[in-house]
C-alpha cells in the first residue's frame, strides 16, 4: 500500500483552525473577548467554545447577549469574569434591577450609545443570569478540577409564562398587515418578498431566524403536498412543514424562478437578517395603523388564531407549532380567553350606561 509522502511545509500549509467550524455567534463573542483580554486570555476560547456547543442558533444568540453584559459588569467591577464569586454574582442580580440599558444617542455619532434606556426586563435579567450560570457550568463540565458555579445560589426573576408583553394582532388586523405588505409597501421592488415572508411565518407557524436559515433547496413536495424541510428547529430537530396554497403562491412570484440560495435574501442574494426584518414589520404596522412590534410575536397569533377556530384540535396545533408540551400550547389560549373574558368589560358598560347623559 502506498502512503503519500508530504514534503516539508505541507503539513503546516493545511492546518485550519477548529474555531472556523464555529457558528456565528461563538466567532463574534470570542473576536470581542480577544479584543478586551488578548489571545493569551483562557477566557475568549472557553466562552467561544460554550457558546459552541449550545444547540440551538436561539440559544446561542441569547446566551452570547446575556454573557455580553455580564462580562461587562465584572470588568466594570474590577473583576475577571473568570474569578467572580458568589458576592458579586449576586451584586450582579441587584446591577441588573437598577441599571439602564444602552440605548443608541440621538444626533450622536455614528454608533455612539448611552445607558439611557428603560431597566432591564425581567426576560432580559433572568436571561442574563441564566448565560452567566450556563457558562460556568459548561466550564465545569470541561475542566479537570471542577468550578464551583457562583450563580448556584443566586436568585432569578420568576417569570409568568401566562404573561407576554408583544401586542397580538387579531386575525382582522392580520389580514390587514398582509395586504399592507401585498399592495402597499414604499418599495415596490420588496413587495413580494415582505407579502411572502410574513405569509410563510404566519401560515407555517415558524420563528423568525428558523425561517432565515432556509434555503429554496429546502422546498420540496410530499404526497400531495408542497412542504419545506426545516433542518434547524428549535433543539436542533428536524421537521417538514406543509405550505398552504396561498402561501405557496406568493413564495413562488417572489422566487420567479429562483432555484438556489436563501429562501429570504436581500438583493445581492445575502442572508436576510432579523434585524431587517425587524424594520419591515415595524414599518407595515405603521403604514396599516397597528401596534409597532417585530417578527418574534407572529408565531404566537398564529397559534392563537388557530386555537380559536371552531374545529381546532389542540393536539394538531400542538404539533403543527413545534411545541413538546401541550402546556405551551395552552397558554396562547389563555393568554387570549385572559383578555376576550374580562369581567372588566361588563361593568365598564353598566359604568358606561349609567354616567350617559340622560336625553332631553
């Protein structure tokens, strides 16, 4: 058997870093890292490295934000995240209750920002801790002498899974966004993508960055049906998606043709991005007269609209959402029946009738 034989530097010359390997969100906090402590620092590889191997791309987007405002808290501190103990991860807790988030400075310079901006959620400080926590557990997992978690003890904001601060949209305002992003939007070169995109996530019940990540060669066709295989759910799942018709026929016209790449891209064939996205939906809110949000609440009223059909299966739009817990399913059932049910509204009309003005 002949073994190739490699001649001086050639071994060298095919050397590739395994950080090249790494998603999108691991490169971009381990470039800051490096930024802040240089390469001889443990800490850019390591927090590289967990971010990693999170499974999901949510995840990892979350976790990389999170871990982004701790790691300044303890360099504020005079710390290195590395060396926090339980006392300043827990003065961390009481930092997140009290301080401003950055918001960007109006008439500033370009990127210029302040802490000016509302207290962080309470999302956004348990998803901090929660980063914070995660890392140092991975780095327990990963060292050989073991790391005592100094967010073990630290208490976390309790989140009422009933509760979401997005606006819905009812099914009225719905059809009025679509037809908004149909016929009205300022530029009409993007009119068939935006009327596409928001059918597709509505129809399909997608988050926003699981659809991102397709591709038109994802599209395909099932007994009967035109589906697009989905690689990248929630948890790292796999899943094919039926497309209704409507849906179908608007992807098509904005595809004219098309037959490889992003399913959703900008105009010289990118990757469309959330914050993008973001910015249209923001938009066709405006021009339609509803609520500003972006794409994240989509899935919500599509689940919610579904529910309240008067033939709705729960465990048909259980499955059809992705969720692994029927309770899930619920709470946009509940969310809903929360607001429709209100006692609120009956004595508001007899409040209402009785402080009418009575007639001459």
């Amino acid at each position: 058997m002949l073994v190739p034989v490699l001649l001086a530097g050639e071994l060298s010359t095919g050397i590739r870093d395994p950080r090249d390997l790494w998603p999108e969100h691991a490169r971009k906090l381990y470039a800051l890292l490096v930024e802040l402590y240089g390469e001889g620092d443990v800490l850019p590889p390591l927090a590289g490295a967990w971010i990693a191997n999170r499974r999901s791309d949510n995840t990892r987007r979350a976790y990389a934000r999170g871990f982004r405002v701790f790691e300044e808290f303890a360099r504020e501190h005079g710390t290195h995240p590395m060396a926090v103990k339980f006392a300043l991860a827990d003065s961390f807790r009481l930092w997140l209750e009290q301080t401003p988030t950055w918001v960007r400075v109006k008439g500033g310079a370009r990127g210029e920002m302040a802490r000016t901006g509302p207290l962080y959620s309470d999302a956004s400080r348990a998803n901090a801790l929660s980063a914070a926590s995660s890392f140092f557990s991975y780095w327990d997992k990963v060292s050989d002498n073991g790391v005592k978690n100094p967010f073990d003890a630290v208490q976390r904001p309790v989140l009422d899974p009933d509760y979401s601060p997005t606006p819905g949209y009812t099914e009225a305002e719905w059809t009025s966004l679509v037809v908004t992003a149909r016929d009205h939007h300022r530029i009409a070169a993007h009119r068939k993508r935006a009327y596409a995109l928001l059918l597709m996530l509505y129809t399909l019940a997608l988050r926003i960055d699981t659809l991102l990540n397709a591709r038109v060669e994802d599209l395909g066709y099932d007994k009967g049906h035109r589906v697009l295989h989905l690689e990248k759910m929630k948890g790292g799942s796999r899943k094919k998606k039926a497309i209704p018709p409507v849906a179908w026929d608007a992807l098509q016209q904005y595809l004219d043709g098309r037959t490889e790449g992003w399913l959703f891209c900008t105009s010289s064939g990118g990757q469309l991005d959330e914050p993008a996205v973001w910015r249209l939906c923001a938009a066709l809110a405006r021009r339609a007269g509803l609520p500003v949000r972006g794409p994240h609440g989509v899935k919500g009223d599509s689940v919610t609209h579904a529910l309240s059909r008067p033939d709705a299966r729960p465990d048909r739009v259980q499955d059809w959402a992705d969720h692994k817990d029927s309770r899930t399913t619920q709470r946009y059932n509940k969310r809903r029946q929360l607001l429709d049910d209100s006692p609120g509204y009956g004595l508001g009309a007899d409040l209402a009738g009785a402080l009418a003005p009575e007639a001459d």
